[in-house]
C-alpha cells in the first residue's frame, strides 16, 4: 500500500484535454486508484512506470 | 423569453424551465448527442421501468421545431436537508445501483449530487438525465466525491456520530468537506467500515495535493482505467451504506407521543372522525401536515389528497413515518424533516438555486392538528402570526386548538415564569375570525377544538 501511495504520489502531469465540467479532485483521483482493487492499483503502477521510463527518455 | 430554473444553469448540457406546470429540459448540441447516446441504448426506457429514472419522454417546442426538448414527468421538490436518514439513504443507493447499471452498458453519471434526486412519495427518482454520458475505457467516476461529501459522509455523521446532518448540509449544500470531516473521527473510529478509506485516507490525500485534478484524470485515461475498478468502488461504497447502523442512543420521545397523549379514547376517534370528513368534503391536491409526527392523522388525510407532504421538526418521527410508507406502499405521501419555525429558506446562488418552503407548489390546504401550543409556548410564536401564516400559506386550513387547561400545555409550560399570556380559547377564536371563516368545528374533548377553516378573501 505504502509503494503504491508513494508511486501515486510520483506521478507525472500528461497533457491531455480533460472532459470534466467539474473538477474531482486529485486527492479523490487518487482515493479511487486505491479502492478500485486489483484494477485499480495495475492503473497506479502503471502510470508510476511511465513516469520512470518518460524521465530516463529526456 | 422562457425563465431558466435557477437551479439548472450549471450544467453545459441543457437547462429546464417549466411551463404550466410541465417540466421541460432545453438541450445544448451536447446535451442532444448525449441524450440521443443515452435514448438510443434502450437504457433510458429500462431505467424508467425500473422505476430508476423518473418518466422522461420527447417532447416539442413550436419555438425551437428543430431541437430536442425532453419532458419530465413532474414531481414535488424537496432537498437533501429535509430528508429523514432513510430518504438520504436511499438516494445515495439509487446513485450507485444507476452507475451498476449504466457502467457495464458503457455509460456513467458525470456527476453525485443529491439535488439530483427527488422523490416520488418515499420513492427516490434520479431527475437529471443529461447527467447520464457515454463512459470510455479510462474515465474515472468525477462525482466520487461529491458523492462522499453530500450523501456519504451526512449517513456516518448520523449513524456513526449520533449528529444529525440536516444543519449541516442546509449550512453547505455541497456538503462536508473531508478535511473537516475527517477531525471528527478517532483512531479506533478508523475500525468501523469506509471511514479508513473514504474519510480518513482521502482527507490526507486532499490536505496533500492540493492542485486541480483536471491533468491526473488525464493521465489515468491514458493507462485506461478499467470499468470493474469502479465498479470496485461503487460495491464497496454499497457495503458500508447499506451495513450502517442506527442513529446512536434512544429514538426521540415524539416516536410514542401517539401511545402516549393527554387524549381519551372517544375525544381521539371523534378527532379522526372529523378529519376524515373534513378532507373527504375539501379534497385537496395538495396537502401540507403541519407538525405531523409519526402520520396517525397524516395518513387518514392521504386518503383524500393527491400528495401529503408530511412537516415535522423531529427527524426520528419523519424517518418511523418514511419507513412505514415505504412498508405498507403508500405513495402519495412526501414526509419532510422541517421546523416551521424556521423553515427551508432559499439557497445557493441569488438564493434561487434551491427554493424555500413558500416558493414551492403552494398546498390547496394545511392541516396543523395539536401543534399551535408547542408552536407558541416552544417557539414563541402568538397565534395572531401562526394563524396569518396558515391563512397566507393556503387557501383552507384544519386546526387544532388546545387549550391552556390541557395537560399537556400545562407540561410545556412547567418550567416558563412568562411568555404567551394571551394564549386561550378567546384569542384563538379572535385570530380565526380575523383571517379565516370556520366552515366546520369539533370538540375533541373539554380542552380541544378542531376547526375547519376558509381563508377570507381567497
């Protein structure tokens, strides 16, 4: 849990356009990677991956 | 030119506006791809016959041939402040079965709110249809936490906490915000279930990140989120609404006050005897009850009436009034936590977006049986303003009057030194011949009256 927290907390910001008339938040974004089990948590790693390999990219 | 519900003007997709008592929703081209997405499925007319959605159907409007109108089957307004804990509950459950039913068909509500909610009797119809858009692999549920702080957190604040929420989302009508919420709870609280998770962990997410969530939701959609994980989300929040316990500590006093008066029997049947006569000679559409406890009376009036709605300052009785409807299926029957004294005022945005009592459908008559003497001696209010109030309020009225003799008056007044001197049969008869004409009258033993009243001039 702590990795994956910590890994969320990595993340990167990619542009794309967001199609929200209201903001959810980031903490509640976050909040739903977390009680979305299995699925959820493959999303949060998967993004902390990308995060990884876009920095040794530059 | 058309006028907007002022409640209605958030929402990019379209906007409604009512016309002789007909409720319309004027979509934007968004709003109709969305609708069409949405109708087109089949899903619209399941939901409606699952009783999900409230009756919506195409409509016209020789102003705009070309555009979509959609009509909506009306229903009577009441908001989230004023449902008792089962009618919030329910909503909040209505919330997460759409979006079970809607994700797996490729759709999603964009949005929780409970203003999105109204009821039919003690039935919750989700109203706002344009809330309702196509999902795509990677969108997240935007209305996670709107959902948490407007329905979520006001149940555990009664069921955890023993706090009633109604003062608090009338204070906030986007509800409790998780960093204050969170103060609330205590480590051995982080035990009892959602609160870890949905309360304490989300409250320390947002104190950290504090930004926007507009480019994270991106960048979730580019590792596309899949629907099971938020349908994760939306079981688990269903397995903590639906195991909350009951509100903390004993059930109000006013939960026996039907077991427990200063009536004898044949004063109490004469009583129900000449309400029963009364609304069956007046048959109102709309009728307000006034102080209606736990709905004796109530529910001989709604024999008579189209739609009763139910007005009582005690959230247990409203709830014990709720729960008995939703058992026996009675359905013309909206029971409302309000205090009269203080009744909903307008709220949100040039205080238009959520209407007060007064500025809703106006009742054909009020019935407010045994409830003038707790109004003047608890609430301070002279029979003079409560009978204006009942005459301005409707055109006919049923009320009753006790007597500064009764016992119970004489319990209510045990501990006051001064206060509503004037208060007695005199005054009340005086009041009632200056606002009213009394068409009907009963005496429901020697220390109570029950008139059936016209309003002058209407």
């Amino acid at each position: 849990m702590k990795v994956v927290f910590l890994g969320l907390c990595a993340l990167p910001c990619l542009a794309l356009p967001a199609r929200a008339y209201m903001d959810p938040g980031t903490g509640s974004i976050y909040l739903q990677l977390l009680v979305g089990g299995v699925a959820g948590v493959a999303v949060a790693v998967k993004m902390f991956y990308r995060t990884i390999k876009s920095y040794f990219k530059r | 030119m058309k006028k907007f519900d002022p409640a209605s003007f958030k929402d990019p997709a379209g906007r409604v506006f009512s016309s002789r008592g007909r409720i319309f929703r004027e979509l934007t081209p968004l709003g109709e791809k969305n609708w069409k997405e949405f109708r087109d499925s089949g899903l619209a007319d399941e939901l409606v016959q699952e009783g999900l959605l409230v009756k919506t159907w195409e409509s016209s409007d020789p102003a705009h041939p070309a555009g979509v109108l959609i009509e909506h089957e009306p229903l009577p307004i009441s908001y989230a402040y004023e449902w008792p804990p089962s009618m919030l509950r329910d909503a909040a459950l209505l919330h997460l079965r759409l979006m079970e039913r809607l994700l797996p068909r490729g759709f999603i509500l964009k949005d929780a709110s409970p203003y999105n909610v109204l009821f039919q009797g003690v039935r919750p119809r989700f109203i706002d249809v344009l809330s309702i858009e196509r999902w795509e692999p990677g969108d997240i549920w935007a209305g996670y936490g709107s959902f948490c702080d407007a329905m979520l957190y006001p149940l555990m604040l009664h069921a955890y906490k023993g706090i009633p929420y109604h003062d608090w989302l009338r204070g906030s009508l986007n509800g409790i915000r998780p960093e204050s919420f969170a103060k609330l709870f205590g480590w051995l609280d982080l035990l009892k279930p959602g609160v870890l998770a949905h309360v304490d962990l989300r409250a320390r997410l947002h104190a950290r990140f504090q930004r926007p969530g507009g480019a994270l939701r991106s960048d979730v959609k580019m590792a596309a989120l899949p629907a099971s994980a938020i349908l994760r989300n939306v079981s688990g929040l269903r397995a903590v609404i639906e195991g909350l316990p009951r509100r903390k500590g004993k059930p109000s006093d006013w939960c026996s006050y039907p077991a427990n008066n200063s009536y004898d029997p044949a004063a109490r049947e004469m009583k129900r005897a000449f309400v029963d006569r009364s609304l069956a000679q007046l048959k109102p559409r709309l009728l307000w009850d006034i102080g209606c406890n736990t709905g004796e009376m109530l529910r001989i009036a709604a024999r008579h009436c189209e739609l009763v709605i139910g007005l009582d300052s005690d959230a247990d009785v409203v709830d014990a009034l709720a729960e008995e409807c939703r058992r026996e299926g009675v359905n013309n029957v909206l029971p409302l936590v309000q205090d009269i004294c203080n009744p909903s005022p307008g709220m949100g945005w040039a205080c238009a977006e959520r209407k007060s009592l007064f500025d809703r459908d106006k009742p054909d008559a009020v019935m407010a049986l045994a409830v003038v003497h707790h109004l003047a001696v608890r609430g301070g209010v002279p029979l003079e303003e409560q009978l204006g109030l009942f005459a301005a309020a409707a055109p006919h009225a049923l009320i009753e009057f006790v007597d500064r003799s009764d016992p119970m008056f004489v319990e209510l007044r045990a501990n006051m030194d001064a206060g509503q001197e004037a208060y007695g049969a005199d005054e009340f008869k005086r009041c009632a011949d200056a606002y009213f004409v009394t068409l009907d009258a009963c005496a429901a033993g020697k220390t109570r009256e029950v008139r059936l009243l016209r309003a002058k001039g209407r």
